[in-house]
C-alpha cells in the first residue's frame, strides 16, 4: 500500500517555526525603511512537495513592529515589539519558500503592514498618543526643532535627517508631540555647518555613520522640548536609500 | 425531509466511541501568538 500522506505541518510545529525565522529574517534584510518587524504568529503553513528532500513552502505571517529602525546593528532578538499603548503596527505577509536537503532559502514575500485602530488604543488607553501622518505641520515642526536643537548643541558631526520613523501626538491632558527619525553623520563638524550647512554631505558608504533620534515636543500648556540622538557607527555593507517619492 | 434512514442509522453505528475526558488536539494553524493580537 503506498505510504500514508505526511500529516499537514501545523504552525508551531518546529519545522513552520524554523522557516519562519528564515522568512523574517528575509524580510528584516530586504527592508530599507522604517522599523524591523518580529514574528507573532505563523497563520498558516501549506507545503507543495516537488520531489525527494524538496518542497514548496507557503508562509502566511502576522508580524509586529520593534523599537528598532531598520538600520539598527540591534540584532532582532534584542529588539523590543511596540507595546499596544504605543499604537502598535502589524506586518501581515505571505512568503513563498524552498526547503532543499533541509535547507530553507525565500523564493518570494509580499507584505503590508497597518496600524491598530484608533478605537483599540483609546478604548485601553484614552490618553494614549495616537499615530500622526508624516505631513502633519506638529510633527514636522518638531522634527526640524529637534534636529537643530541637537546639532546647536553637539560637538560631534552635524546630523541630516534621512527619515521620520513615526510621530504620534498626545491631545489631553497636555499637547504633546512624540517623534521618531533616522539621521545620518555629514562631512561637517557642527560648528562648521553653523557657517554653511547646505555645503555638508552625507558621508560616502563606506564611512557611512546611522544614527536615531527620539524626542518629545510639549507644545502647550508651555513648549518644552527634549531630544536624545545615538549615532550607531559605521556599519560597513549597510546603506541607506532615499525612500521614491511615490511611496508614503 | 426525507431522511436516508439506512445512512442516519449506519452513521450511528460508525460513531467512534470517544474516551470519557477526550480532548480533541488543536487545530494545527493558526499557530500561538506570541506577543498580542490587534
């Protein structure tokens, strides 16, 4: 009698979660913007076998944001996943794999992600700030005061921004805006750029030198503003690029 | 309705008897979630 059919694989079975690591992994390293993604759950697993030791894996993934930007050197392990009161993002993505003499290599993935409601976040925290767009002028506004704010105050490069990572903003009981960005070292000494900051570049790739601001904007009862910036170093092989105009 | 009386009863008859405490395993998928779901 030919020999049953394997039973299906569920998705915790240690074989979906080995290729999930693949598949996340995958996705970390062929991202080039905003925050690195961590698995939350496998949804589903379906295996097309193509012969003796070779299948066709099907991954479908639910993901969630970390507190890492994508440029991090913070291994993802290390990474903490945006808590539910921070107005968490979800990452839904359908991968295609290969298992080859036991070997997963990603074929093909496909993801968008979406922030939790509104409703969800208010309905546990009504004070929580919520996720603001890119173009609102609050975050804009704090973004560019924070970044002069550090670069007024650094001994070190002169930093340019490379992108805002996210920006939620508080409404009561105070009027505060928190805001995420990516930086990058220029060529500049800060006092240098004092003088002519148009003049300052990014560093080439190969001195490249990332780095991450976070900073909160009291806007009333009375403006405050704090900023931290770390610079992660030179990172050689990673770099960063200018996201198309096209894409939000 | 009409009932296929033949298959109700022979239904009746394939019914494996479940183990008193039977615990039927979960489904395989979706799997755990392992931080919270929105």
């Amino acid at each position: 009698a030919p020999a049953a059919p394997p039973a299906p694989l569920g998705c915790d079975d240690p074989e979906s979660e080995a290729a999930a690591a693949v598949a996340v992994s995958y996705i970390n390293g062929h991202s080039h913007h905003g925050y690195k993604f961590a698995l939350n759950r496998i949804d589903n697993i379906r295996i097309l076998p193509q012969g003796p030791n070779n299948d066709i894996i099907f991954l479908e993934l639910d993901l969630l944001e970390t507190t890492c930007h994508i440029l991090s050197p913070t291994p993802l392990q290390n990474c903490t996943v945006r808590s539910f009161t921070e107005h968490a993002v979800e990452g839904d993505c359908d991968v295609k794999l290969q298992k080859v003499d036991g070997k997963f290599s990603v074929l093909a993935s496909k993801c968008h992600s979406h922030a939790d409601s509104s409703e969800d976040v208010l309905q546990v925290c009504p004070e929580c700030p919520l996720l603001a767009t890119w173009n609102n002028t609050e975050v804009l506004t704090t973004v560019t005061a924070a970044l002069n704010d550090h670069n007024s105050k650094t001994a070190d490069a002169y930093l340019k921004l490379l992108e805002i990572g996210r920006a939620r903003i508080q409404y009561a009981p105070a009027h505060v805006a928190l805001v995420e960005f990516a930086v990058a070292a220029t060529n500049c000494s800060a006092a240098q750029a004092k003088d002519n900051a148009e003049a300052c570049q990014l560093l080439p790739d190969d001195q490249s030198n990332y780095g991450f601001c976070a900073a909160t904007m009291v806007l009333q009862p009375s403006e405050d503003l704090t900023v931290n910036c770390q610079l992660y170093g030179h990172q050689p092989g990673v770099t960063y690029s200018q996201p198309a105009q096209d894409t939000s | 309705p009409v009932a296929k009386r033949a298959v109700a009863e022979a239904a009746q008859h394939d019914k494996v008897p479940r183990p008193v405490g039977f615990v039927p395993p979960p489904p395989p998928c979706p799997g755990k979630i392992r931080h919270f779901k929105i």
